[in-house]
C-alpha cells in the first residue's frame, strides 16, 4: 500500500530516540538502525543526557531510501523495551 508523502528519497531523515542512561543504550539502538540502514555510521550518533542524568536522547540521521524502510525502523525502535520516546 503506497500513501503519500512529503519526503522525497533518498534523504537524510534525523530519528531522535530516548531511553535510560544504561552502558548498552547508545550500542543497542545502533544495532538497530543498522539492521534497517547497513550504511549508518554509529560515530554519527548525538547523544545528550537528561538533565537529571537519568535518560539518554540520541540523534542518529539515517540515509532513508523508502518510506517502508523508515517505517519499519520506527516500528523497531518503538517496540524496542529500552526505547521510551522515539520522534
């Protein structure tokens, strides 16, 4: 089922994900995003601690080729268990 969209491919599309501050976070969600953009560079990656130091938000900018490919990513990340927020 193609919908529209205002996105035109492919794109650098930013995905800012949030999640505890706990040693694997940053390296867990990499993996993610690699299983869906092989060409992610996880020294890309931004991250910036809450300001009480209890959550982690990382910025990973993806080369999106297709609309399913960015959908099933966010599909991945949100129903991720360490994942709280993802925009």
């Amino acid at each position: 089922m193609n919908r529209p969209t205002l996105l035109e491919f492919p794109c650098d599309f930013p995905l800012k994900i949030m999640g505890p501050t706990v040693a694997d976070f940053a390296q867990t969600i990499a993996a993610v995003v690699i299983g869906h953009a092989p060409d992610f560079d996880a020294a890309s990656m931004e991250m910036r601690p809450s300001k009480a130091g209890n959550y982690l938000s990382l910025t990973c900018t993806v080369r999106a080729v297709s609309q399913q490919q960015l959908d099933a990513l966010y599909r991945d990340l949100t129903s991720h268990p360490m994942v709280k927020v993802v925009l």
